[in-house]
C-alpha cells in the first residue's frame, strides 16, 4: 500500500483528510518499553537467554533441602546480580532512546508547498 502525502493548503483538503484517516501519524518512537511493560518484558527477554534460566534453574533446585548444596540466598545472589545489573543498563538506554526520540518529534521540519 502506497502512502499518499497531500500538502495541507486548502485545495486539496476533502482528499487530505480522507487518506490521514488510513495513518496514525509522523512520530518516531524507537523505545521498546513503556512504564507499565518494562519488568514483565524485560523478564520475558532474560528468561530467554540459556544461562539465566541454568541459574534460574539452581535457584529452584536449592530451595529443595534434599538437593540444596549453598544456602538458598548465595544461589540468588548471582542471578539477581546480572539482572538487575542489565535491568539498569535497559532502563538507562530507553530512557536515552526515549528523550531523543522527543527531541527529533518536537524538532521543527520544512514542508514544500508548491
């Protein structure tokens, strides 16, 4: 599907609002998160990698007192560590995302105009 782009001068107006209605807009939004996203996304993507779900994995199997070989809190410790280490580094970077993409929305742009 073709984008049309009608200049908003008045001649062409009916036309102009007939093909923005198919359009949500010009924003850039480069974040991958949102407020209300953030911990469950970023869990999901942990999770997915091999080796947070092998200390996942410890961190269960501790909790058992047949198996346990450290105590339950040591076992955590590492997991915890590296998530919220990159749980600040994420956080961090879309925040940076976040504040340029504000930054280029609120820029002001030429527009041609025959």
């Amino acid at each position: 599907k073709w984008r049309i782009v009608f200049p908003n001068n008045g001649r062409q107006r009916e036309d102009w609002k007939q093909a923005s209605a198919c359009y949500s807009g010009n924003r850039i939004q480069t974040t991958k998160y949102t407020w209300f996203t953030f911990l469950p996304q970023y869990l999901f993507e942990q999770f997915h990698r091999l080796g947070n779900l092998y200390f996942f994995f410890l961190v269960v199997l501790n909790w058992f007192p047949q198996v346990e070989v450290f105590h339950r809190e040591i076992t955590m410790l590492p997991l915890l560590v590296v998530l919220l280490a990159s749980m600040i580094k994420d956080a961090i970077e879309d925040y940076r995302k976040y504040r340029f993409d504000e930054m280029i929305n609120l820029s002001k742009t030429r527009v041609y105009d025959k």
